[in-house]
C-alpha cells in the first residue's frame, strides 16, 4: 500500500476547509492500492486568538474595553466550537493523529510517505496567518514527489518580499495545479511552468455521498444565510427574500448560528453545516464554498462580495462563479426577488461534471507516477 500525506488546512473551524480536506482525501483513497492520510500539521490554532500579537502589540493596544470583550469571548469559545470539528476529525479523517505535528516532527515522518499532495485551499496565500513555507513543502527530500492540488494563492499576486522565496518552492513541484486562472498566471509569472486549472475538491464528492452524513435540520422552508464575514446588506437581503417567499432566516456566520436577536448562539459543526445547505430553499452567502456546495446541491443562490478583512480574495468568488457561467447571482439593494430566474443546473452540471473528469485525471495520473 502506497502512502500519500496531505497538507492542508485540516485542523480548522471552517466547514469550507474542513469538508475539501475531506473530499481530497476521499477522492486519492479510492485508487487501488494508495492510502490518503491527512497531516496534522497547524502553523496556529484554528480560529484561536494569538494574544501576545493580536492583543496587546499596535495598534491592538489601543482597543477599547468593548473589543477586549469580545476577544476574550473569542478564546472561551475556541474549545466549545472546535470540539464538534475535532469529532469529525476522528470520525472521517483517516489515520489523523490528535495531537498537532510539529516542523520538527515533519522532518521525522517524511520518510513514511511515498510522495506529499498539498492543498488546496489558499495554502499559497502569504498573507493568511495559517501559512508558513511548510505548505510548500519545503520539508520534502528531492528524491520525492511534490504535487500541488488545486492550491489557491487567495489573490492575485505574491507579496513582493516573498516572491523570489515563492519561485524557489514552487519549481520543485513535479506537479502543479490551482483552483484559479489567476493562480495559473502567477505560476506562470514565477516558474515559467504552466499550472493545470482544477475543481477545488468539495466539488469532486457528489450530494449523495455528503448525504451519508450530514445532519438533517429541524428547521424547514428557509433561506440559509452563510457568511464567511458578517453583512447587514446580506442580512438585510436575506430577510427581503424570506418574507416575499413565506420563509424563515437561518444565518450562520463562518461556524456560529446566529439568534433573532442578531448574536451568535451556538456552534455549527461541518454535518450539521452540510444539512442547513442541503435543505436550504434559498442560499444567500459571500462564501467560496457557499457557492461551491450550493452548486453541489443545486440550489438558487445570490452572491455579496467580501467588503472588510478578506476584500482581496474576492477574485476566487468571482472566477467560479464564470467558470460555471452564472453571471446574474450577484446580490444588492436594487435586486428584484419578485423575478428569479431559475438557474440551468443541466448545463451547470454537465460543466461541473467535465471539469470534475479533467481534474481526477491530473490528480489520479500525478499520485500514480509519484508513487511508483
């Protein structure tokens, strides 16, 4: 049996990355004679406040007494929202150690694995607090293989004091594939290699197998409001469409259920994530994966933008929105609910399911020559 590590952003509290980990896994284990393991490997907690340099280091230390609450509330309720992503760690991550893999101990498990898939996800993405040179795997002796699935640099360029360091790391992949024409450009730009363009993996697993453990809600006839950044606009969207259609709001915010009184309430785990989206009437969200579960679900679904923290990773919404030609589902105030135009989910799924051949195809034939 052939070994394959994974290196992603596994350990998180993002039903988003949790479930493409999953699916990436899924998808390489069922080649004969090949075993996906995902590593444990977390540059930070997931979601979990740094306090040293989030806290108390400009300009953090001149926060107010509102926003120190909220941080602190922020470290309570690290523990109460990871243990539901922890149980389906144990559950549906294969050989996942619990406790997290150190740089060190990477260096020491390199020699139990016939070749190294990182991503996907926005592993590349020097600006995200998760990455570090590991999810290039700059551990990797050169007698191995090195493939990249689907890796997202989150925006359109590398930082320019990274970009020589990004060149150095990239050129010694065998394989490399991204999730965005963007991603394609900059490989291009950096190594002069060109990139394979593929699916993110969530959209490799079919609805029916992410029945097989999702978690049916109580709740029916709803819009589901999925924001991977708080919205009033989205918010105020959502509540426009639910009462022009007799419906109810469910709004979670990255992994919390939000009450009726506009604060989060409870702690949404991926099965239970899965479940809101799959019974949803209607999907409202500013999400990468919103969309990408949303099509996998085949649901009528309006897009907002990122307008705060994450404005540059916008790009990734735009592109799959074009790559499955549904150009009409962007969201705002002048909106007419009164005039949906259902969305052709026979064409969406017949590019969705071409895409998903060409995709397989490049990942099967990089783990079949990296492992023999």
């Amino acid at each position: 049996m052939k070994k394959v590590g994974i290196l992603t952003f596994s350990y998180s509290s993002n039903p988003g990355s949790v479930l493409q980990a999953f699916s990436l896994q899924q998808n390489i284990s069922k080649m004969d004679s090949v075993e996906a393991q995902i590593i444990n490997y977390q540059k930070t907690k997931a979601g979990k406040p740094v306090i040293g340099k989030t806290v108390f280091e400009p300009p953090c230390s001149k926060w107010k007494l509102k926003q120190v609450i909220e941080w602190t509330a922020r470290i309570i309720a690290h523990p109460i929202r990871m243990h539901k992503y922890e149980k389906f760690f144990n559950k549906y991550y294969k050989g996942y150690p619990q406790r997290p893999i150190t740089r060190d101990e990477l260096i020491d498990i390199e020699k139990n694995y016939d070749c190294f898939v990182v991503g996907s996800d926005q592993v590349w993405n020097y600006g995200s607090y998760n990455v570090d040179d590991t999810h290039f795997l700059d551990f990797v002796k050169d007698d191995k293989k090195k493939i990249s699935y689907a890796a997202s640099f989150g925006r359109n360029g590398v930082p320019e004091n990274k970009i020589e360091d990004a060149k150095r790391f990239i050129s010694d992949f065998s394989y490399i594939s991204v999730r965005e024409k963007c991603g394609v450009d900059i490989v291009s730009e950096l190594t002069g290699k060109n990139a394979e363009l593929v699916l993110d993996p969530s959209l490799l697993t079919d609805k029916r197998e992410y029945r097989e453990f999702e978690k049916i809600p109580f709740a029916k006839k709803y819009v589901f409001l999925y924001l991977r950044e708080d919205s009033k606009e989205l918010t105020k969207y959502a509540d426009k469409l639910a009462k022009l259609k007799g419906l109810k709001v469910i709004k979670v915010v990255k992994h919390w259920m939000y009450g009726l009184n506009g604060r989060p309430i409870y702690a949404v785990g991926p099965q239970e994530w899965l479940g809101y989206m799959d019974n949803a009437s209607y999907v409202i969200t500013n999400s990468f994966h919103g969309i990408c579960f949303s099509v996998i679900f085949e649901k009528e679904f309006f897009v907002g933008l990122l307008k705060n923290v994450s404005v540059e990773t916008n790009p990734r919404i735009s592109e799959i929105l074009e790559l499955f030609e549904i150009k009409d589902r962007y969201i705002d105030e002048n909106y007419d609910f009164t005039e949906i135009k259902p969305l052709d989910y026979c064409r969406i799924n017949e590019n969705k399911e071409l895409m998903k051949k060409q995709s397989l195809d490049y990942l099967y034939n990089a783990v079949k020559r990296s492992v023999n």
